[in-house]
C-alpha cells in the first residue's frame, strides 16, 4: 500500500465521509419468520455497521457540523444561545421517561412539573393560562389560531381573516392560511414598524386575529402597541404574539401587559433548549383568562393538592397525539428554574447589549433602531448570501441572510447573550473583513469547510432524496 | 446592469414578454425576470388547451429561494407548452426569449395586445 | 459561592464580566443596561415573575424532588408509544454538541454531517417502505396523519372531502387529524372493523368518490397486524382516492412493504427507535410516492456537489416551505423533530436489517406468547382477537378494567384499561424480565 492510501490525514479531500449505505450493508432474506408469508416482506436491505464504525461514522459527521459550542452563532430570529449541559441530565432521568398512557395517579410527578412550568410561563408572559402541548412554535401558532378561530365562533361571530406584517415568520402566514384563514399583509411603516393608517385601514368584521412579532425581526420595539391593541379589539380582534423574540424583553415587557390575547413560546429560543439541528423544539402557547376554555385537551390543573389532567369546557381538541415534547419541556423548566428572576432579567439585558455593541462595531450599513436583541445590517453592494459563505471562512457562523426583505440584501443578526466582548470583537472583525473582500473573493467562498459552495440549484432540478436515488453510488 | 429587451415583444409590469405573429402569441418571462429569481429549478405550466385570461396567473416559476406567479399577458388557449423546461428549467435563465420561451398561445381578443408596454416602455421600468 | 443553594448574580450562560458591560455600555453610548430597552413606560413591566433562581446543583434536586412524586411502575404499554432498548452508543453520539446544538441547516457548508445523516434516515425510510420520497421528520404520528390528509386534499384530481379512518385508532391521534381537517373543511368519518381488522365489505360501502383518503394501520392500536392491506388499498384506489398506511420502523421491518399493498402515503412514529419512552414525545415519519414530491409537507435533504465536485448534502425544495411561500406552503412547519430522527437512524444503524428484523419477529412471538400465558389465568380471555400481533393485544377480564388497572398499579405494573372488561397488553424485550411477575401479578387480581 503506498504512503498516500495508507496515512490518516485532515486534508480535506481525504475526510469526506462515505455513506453508512457504502461502507457496511447486507440484505436479509425473510423466511422462516413467525407470520404466515403472505404478511411480511420478502428482504430488507440495510446498512450494518459494528458498534465501532458506527461510532466512528457519527463522530466524523459531528465534525462535520458547526453547533452553538463551536463558535459564535449569530443566526438572526433564531436565539442560538449557548445551551446548558445540566438540563441535558435532567431530561434524560429515568424517572422522566413514562408512558403517557398511565393514570394520573401514578404520574403525580410530571404532571406537578407542568403544572408549575404553566405557572412559570404564565408570569413570564402575563398571560393567565398555558398549554405546554404544542411541539414547535408554528405548532404553537396553529393552536393559537385554532383557539382564536374557536373564541370567534363560540361568539357566533365567524371571521375570515388574519392580519400579518409583511416582516413576520413565513410561519404566522402558513398557519393562518391552514386554519382556513384568508392573510391580509399589512406593510410596515418607514421606521420598520405597524403602520398605524395602514392597519386601520385593514381591520374590519372579518378580522380574526391579528399576528405580531414584538420587538419585530428587525429588532424594534411596536411603541404603539397599546393603540394597535385598540385597533384590533375596538375590530373584535385578537392579538396573537409571536414569542420568537421574547429573548429581548424577560421582565422588561410582557406581552399580555401590551394586550395580547394569546402568544406563543418559543423555549428553544427564548429559554435554551437545543435546537438539536432542526428540532425538536415546543411551542406552549399562553391566554388570557377568557380563551383558556378553549385550551387543547388535556390541560393540567391542581384539585385539593393533586394535578389531574382535565378537558377544557370549550376546548379545540389536540395539537400533538400526546402531551407535546415532554424532554424538552423539561428542559425549558431546569432553566427557568436555574436562572429565576434576576438571571432571566440579565439574560435580556445582556442579549440587547451584546446586539447594540456588535451593530456599532460592523462597517455594514445598518438601518433603523433602536434595537433590541437584533439588528438588520445591509451588505449593500454585495450578495449577502456570498458575504455569508465569506464568514465561514472567517470560521464564524454567519447571520440569518436576504430576510425580512425590507433591509436589502438583509443580514439578519442575533448575537444572544452568551458571547463575551472578545468573542464579538472577534465577530465584528469578521464582519468587517468581509465588508472589505472583492466580489469575486465571496464568489469563490467559502474555502475553509470541508465541503465547498454547495449546488442548491442541481440538488433543486434533479432532486436525490435518498442513497437509492443517487447515480453514482 | 442593462438587459436585453429586444424591440419585437411586448411586457407587462409582472415581466411576461409577448410575441404576436398573427394569431398566434409565444409567451415567456424577461431576462430581467429571470436574473431576479436566479437559478431558475422549476417551471409549473399548463396542459395544451386550457384557456388563458390577460392578466391572471397560469404558472409557477420557481428559483431556489422565491417563487413567483406567472401572468398571461392576453386572453386565449394554449395551443402548444414548452416541455423542455419540464428537464431543463435552465432554459429560463440561459435564453429567456429563445429556447426559455414557455407557451404558444391562440390570441382570442388582438386588441389586448395594444395594452400591453412597448419595449421602450418596459426598459423605463426595470432601469 | 459555589456551595451555596440560591443564585443571585443573573445568568450563569452570560458570561461577560461587569468591566466589559461597562465598556460596551460606554460603546454605545447607553448610562446602563436599563437604557437599552425602548418600552413606552405604560407597557413596562416593573413587578417580578417571583422565580428564585437556584444553583444548578439545587435546580436539579428541584426537579428530582417533583419527579420522585412519579410511580415506579413497570410498563406494559403501548398503543402507539412504545419502548425498545436505546444502545448507550446512541446517547453518546447523538449528544455531541455539534449535533445537538446546531440549527436547522441553512449554511449546508458546516452542516454537512448532520444532513448526511437525515439523507441517510430519508433513506432507511425509503428501503422500510418501498416509497421513494420520505422527509426529515414531522412532530409525531398524529401530526403526520394531519399533513396526509391536507396533502390528499392537494393531489387528489376529483373534489372530494371526506377523510375515512378505522373505528380502531387512537382517540388523540384521531383529535389531532380533526384540527388539521378543520383549516380545509375536510370532514373525518370512522369506518367499522371486524373482529380487530378492517371489515372490507363495510369499508366499501362508506367509501366514495368523494372520499379523499383512506387511512389504515397495520399495526392497529390494539396490535393487530392488518390482512387485508391490499384490499383496502385497491378500494381506494378505485375512488381515486389515496391510501395512507398507519405503522412504524421495527413493524415494517417484518410486515409486507407498503409499495407493495399500494400505499400512497405512509405515516407513523419513529421515535421508538432511538429515544423510547419519553411522555409521549415522537418522531412522526411521512413518506410517499415520488409524483407527490413538489407537496410534501416538511425539509427534504437532497444529494448534490460543491464546487470540489464532492457530493454533498443539502436542504432542497424549499420553495415548498413556509419561509418561502408563505400562506401558499405545504405546511406550516419549520423547526421539526431532527434530533429525534437522527437518534433513530443510529440506533437502526446499530441494529442493522439483521437486528431490526429479530426485534420484529420478537414483538410477534412476545405478544404470542404472553397471551398464551394470560390465557391461562382464571378470569382472563386473551387475546380477543384471533388474529396475529405486533408488541401488543387486548385482553377480557371478568373484573372490571378499572379494578385490574388500579390493583396492578398497587402491585407495580400498568395496563391499558380500553373498555369496561377489556384491558390492552405490550410486551417487548425491555419488560421481558417482569413478565413473571406480572403474570402472577395479573393472576392475583384477576380473580
């Protein structure tokens, strides 16, 4: 064998790492099963790799993967704080991992835990009662509107309606648009904001619900949102609150304070549960007194020193098949548990510290303010999407890049409060460096990942799904 | 940047292009359109003989990151659809007023076509 | 300090020290920490949650105390959450940070291993289904049931609303599919079953041709394994309808290949591959036929090159998805169950087709075998259906369900109570040194 087959290196060319599908498989013949043989298949065809490998696989794709430990992870809208390694011990205590399918009697603990995490979100949000079964903000959204939908028509007063900013979540516009609702998007004022004339020249009898982000994705605070409340009730609307930026306000504002009827929390942002690439996630969603007949089924409460899982009088049924992402509730709990009043207070703090510093020290024209925990630069001449594939080089991760729309060639930027001035001194000259590179320099990034720029738009026309699929295997 | 807007067609605002030979119009989309959107992944038509009417949508066009509605600019029935772009969505940025073309259309009403923008026109908007 | 139980000095995870607030205040310009947050004084809030902070140390005792609170008892559960035994490899490398703390992957650049990972998951659940698209995970069974019917409601050709489901299914499950049918006015109905499987004959006179979908599990809730798939799959195929196919990864392992009895669509939960028990927390899979790809609900990992003509992996056909369609997207969701998923896709790595196929082989002959065993019992008739199973199977009791469910509770087991003198059973490898006990537990109180 010749040196260069033979040695382990770090050059990029030899670390690619083959498929499971390519380095270990087998096919297993069905017969002689414990089925009649019109019942089962007739092969499977597997990967099967020895302990060993399989280790070895999953240890080299880790490497492969940049996550909140490794760097700075400004990732605007998305709140990727650091994530304690204590509450990762706590989800996983055997004690926790119970059937849902037990009597309450016998699950006194967890519920005990719901109940008390209700409590806690409900003081957070100033709202009245929580449900903690929705698995993901836009899960928590759907219930949101299915309860307003339900408040509507219990009033027999049907709507058809939903109005939404035009710089919201592509997530409240999908969710109104499965409830059955008709999107009205209201576009934002100059200053980034609702546009009062504009909002009232919306509102009317079929106006369900209004949806708002406050501070909005641009960092903003709604000044106005005792008047856009007005509005919207003066309609008979409700007003939902997107908690995706909720990390910048803990014990500043709460959203039922604004006048919020019903919000969502989004726990891995706002209260450090992983995101665990891509999710899972939970989406409690939170009202106020008058909605929580109309809360999922089933909803915890305490009776004489015992919880008890019961069925709201009105309820909109359920949301998950069970009682939501129960380890990541747990989590969520550990945290607010850990942090109390005054961690929870500081974390807003220094989340809305770490974006002002950071937006002062980047070159990048940035528009509006006075921000909160984000802010949205400009990179004016350049792709933000190529300045983006620039910072990797730069070995951080870049921010959120071309949203929300109203901020050319947007860079959407969430430093949260885990990062210390020489981390975001070191980010800023990131930033900065690429502000500075060619056109052509960010057209050829990034260079330093393993894998180069990647090809969304083959990987678009002639889409491979899956290890059958590709051709040349 | 400036684009080609060759003098023979006519726009609307939304950057269809239009070529009328008799009754007969091909339809498309602008290469100011088609730089817009980028690497075009994903072109959705429709079948030969269903009707179109000026100013409503009757396809998809999609990039990586956007998708866009495409409009008819005049009234009338799909007489043939560009089925490469079923393969070859490329075809969309590589040569958006030749191969890229998407659909043949049988011009019910002639006299939408006047309402349509000049090339002159249409070059006012996009600069 | 470090001793100590309470904790007063804000969050422990920001870490800048007060010098460098200090520094960075004067940066921008800000008196203090206050200044920053521009809340008008009339939506201000200046009371406090009344959360004590703890040390880490006490949060977890906290938690232990509320947890203690929980019986101990040894699960003979099922009906759609199951526990399998979860290898110690799995929870070592599925919690490494770059996994566990990396977004959903937008900068597929630096995140190549963990959609290499879902690309291969996507493709386990293609080899286990015989269907060629499968996305990267919805929140669990029930919501993939929801995403299912709006998608027959897009696809299918005819008008048509109704949504045709089994008597047998769970009623959280059916009161999930109610609120995602409630947005597109589609209307669900039960259609009956015999003897613990789909009556065919009744089946084919509810359906029609404004009949949507058809939904079928095999296995059913209570753990029959279904015989007549193929039948229910023509049926609906005749009314152009679609057949959605209700089952899970260890029991298609086994059972016939839903390509194969004509499923368009198959959902179910994965989560008990890789994660087990855990309240209730799943993993929903949704997978279908390639000429639905353009109106599947969810991300998709796609295979393509970079500029090293490398293979790589991407998220692709995202122009399917809220964040850029908007109220015209295949669904609202965004952050998924990734985590869960790539979980999954270790442990049925760690198996291999070898393992998965004798772990579904052992939930037949366990089921079989401890029915045989209760059979015996004075009392006890099991199981009720004459047909084969999977993990699980209903029982008679002569005693109330009720009873027998709290009387074996006092005794440290739980049962399914699921009707006045029917209780439901699940046995798999990781009770399997209980069933003695349970057995004569069951014998005692079923008298």
């Amino acid at each position: 064998m010749k040196y260069d087959q033979a040695r382990w290196t770090d050059d990029n060319e030899d670390r690619y790492e083959p498929l499971l599908s390519e380095k270990a498989s087998q096919t297993v013949d069905i017969d002689d099963s414990p089925l009649p043989d019109d019942l089962t298949r007739d092969s499977l065809s597997l990967p099967d790799p020895a302990e060993p490998e399989l280790a070895r696989h999953y240890t080299r794709l880790s490497q492969m993967n940049y996550g909140v430990e490794s760097g700075p992870f400004p990732l605007g809208s998305c709140t990727m704080k650091y994530n304690p390694s204590f509450t990762e011990d706590v989800a996983a205590r055997a004690d926790a991992a119970i059937h849902p399918d037990r009597p309450d009697s016998t699950t006194q603990g967890t519920l005990a835990l719901c109940h008390r995490l209700q409590d806690y979100l409900g003081r957070i949000g100033g709202m009245d009662a929580v449900t903690l079964q929705p698995p993901a903000g836009a899960a928590g959204e759907f219930t949101g509107i299915q309860i307003a939908k339900a408040y509507h028509e219990h009033n027999d007063d049907e709507r058809s309606e939903v109005i939404i900013p035009d710089s919201a979540h592509g997530t409240n516009f999908a969710t109104a648009a499965m409830a059955g609702y008709d999107v009205v998007e209201l576009p934002s004022g100059d200053d980034g904001r609702v546009d009062i004339e504009a909002l009232e020249a919306a509102v009317g009898d079929e106006t369900a619900a209004l949806m708002l982000t406050n501070p909005n994705t641009l960092g903003l605070f709604e000044r106005d949102i005792e008047h856009v409340a007005d509005i919207v009730h003066d309609a008979g609307g409700l007003l939902y609150y997107d908690g995706a930026n909720l990390n910048a306000l803990l014990g500043r504002a709460r959203p039922g304070d604004m006048g919020f009827d019903v919000m969502h929390y989004n726990v891995h942002k706002t209260f450090a549960t992983p995101h665990g690439g891509g999710g899972p996630g939970a989406g409690p969603v939170g009202v106020r007194e008058e909605l929580a007949q109309f809360l999922p089924n089933p909803h915890v409460r305490e009776r004489g020193g015992n919880f008890e899982h019961y069925e709201p009088d009105h309820s909109i049924g359920k949301v998950h098949g069970f009682y939501g992402n129960w380890p990541v509730l747990l989590k969520t709990f550990a945290y607010i548990a850990r942090l109390g009043d005054e961690g929870l207070r500081d974390a807003s703090a220094k989340a809305v510290l770490n974006a002002n510093y950071l937006a002062e020290q980047i070159e990048y024209e940035v528009p509006f303010g006075p921000f909160h925990h984000e802010f949205v630069a400009s990179a004016g001449e350049q792709d933000a999407a190529d300045a983006a594939k620039r910072m990797l080089d730069y070995g951080v991760h870049p921010p959120t890049t071309k949203w929300p729309e109203i901020v050319d060639e947007a860079l959407m930027t969430e430093p949260t409060e885990g990062e210390t001035k020489r981390s975001l001194d070191q980010l800023a000259a990131a930033f900065n460096a690429v502000a500075g590179d060619s056109d052509a320099e960010l057209a050829d990034a990034p260079s330093r990942p393993t894998a180069k720029r990647i090809d969304q738009a083959t990987a678009a026309r002639n889409p491979r799904l899956s290890w059958q699929a590709l051709d040349d295997t | 940047m400036s684009f080609d807007v060759p003098d023979d067609l006519r726009y609307l605002e939304s950057h269809e292009w239009v070529r009328v030979a008799g009754d007969t119009a091909a339809v498309g989309i602008t290469a100011f359109a088609q730089d817009e959107l980028g690497d075009v992944v994903f072109v959705e038509l429709p079948e030969e003989g269903a009707e179109l009417a000026a100013g409503e949508d009757f396809g998809v066009v999609e990039s990586i990151k956007a998708v866009s509605d495409v409009y008819a600019p005049v009234s009338g029935t799909v007489t043939a659809v560009n089925d490469r772009l079923r393969d070859e969505p490329e075809l969309l940025n590589e040569d958006p007023f030749g191969d890229g073309w998407m659909l043949e259309v049988e011009v019910a009403d002639e006299s939408e076509v006047d309402d349509l923008l000049s090339p002159d026109a249409y070059r006012d908007q996009i600069e | 300090m470090s001793n100590s139980d309470s904790h007063t000095t804000g969050s422990p995870y920001a870490p800048q020290t007060a010098a460098e607030t200090a520094t960075m205040l004067e940066a921008v310009g800000a008196d203090d920490l206050e200044s920053l947050f521009d809340v008008p004084e009339s939506v201000a809030f200046d009371g406090e949650f009344g959360i004590d902070a703890r040390s880490e140390r006490a949060a977890r005792r906290e938690v232990a105390r509320l947890l203690g609170r929980n019986a101990d008892l040894t699960e003979f559960l099922g009906r759609g959450h199951y526990d399998h035994y979860v290898p110690s490899v799995v929870d070592d490398l599925a919690s490494r940070s770059e996994f566990l703390t990396s977004y959903t992957q937008y900068q597929p650049e630096v995140a190549q291993g963990f959609l290499q990972a879902l690309f291969e998951f996507q493709s386990m659940l293609v080899e286990l289904t015989g269907l060629g698209v499968a996305n990267c995970s919805m929140y669990d069974d029930a919501t993939a049931l929801g995403e299912a019917a709006t998608l027959s409601q897009r696809v299918r050709s005819v008008s048509g609303d109704r949504i045709l489901v089994p008597e047998h299914l769970r009623e959280g499950k059916r009161a999930v599919l109610s609120n995602y049918a409630d947005g597109p006015e589609l209307t669900v109905e039960s259609y009956p079953m015999t003897d613990g499987v789909v009556d065919v004959p009744a089946l084919t006179d509810e359906i029609g041709d404004d009949t949507a979908m058809v939904y079928a599990e095999s296995p059913t809730v209570r753990g029959v394994i279904e015989e007549r798939l193929s039948a229910i799959g023509d049926l609906a195929h005749d009314h152009e309808a679609l057949f959605c196919l209700g089952s899970d990864p260890v029991a298609l392992s086994l059972l016939e290949r839903p390509v194969d009895v004509g499923a368009d669509v198959v959902v179910g939960d994965a989560a008990s591959l890789g994660t087990g028990t855990a309240y209730g927390f799943g993993l929903g899979m949704f997978v279908t036929r390639e000429e639905y790809l353009r109106q599947v609900p969810g991300r998709l990992v796609g295979a393509s090159e970079d500029a090293a003509d490398r293979r790589a992996y991407t998220l692709t056909l995202q122009t399917r998805e809220q964040h850029i369609r908007k109220e015209r997207a295949t669904s609202n969701i965004c952050t998924n169950q990734a985590w869960v998923a790539l979980r999954t896709a270790m442990h049925a790595a760690w198996l291999g087709p070898d393992g998965l196929v004798d772990l579904a082989e052992d939930c037949v002959t366990r089921a079989r075998d401890l029915a045989d065993r209760l059979d015996d019992i004075v009392g006890v008739k099991a199981p009720v259906h004459g047909r084969h199973h999977f993990r699980e199977f209903l029982a008679h009791t002569d005693q109330p369900a009720s009873a027998i469910v709290a009387d074996l509770a006092a005794e440290g087991f739980a049962v399914h109570a699921v009707g006045d003198h029917l209780v439901q059973v699940c046995a798999t490898e990781t009770t399997a040194d209980a069933t003695d006990e349970f057995v004569a537990a069951l014998r005692e109180v079923a008298k």
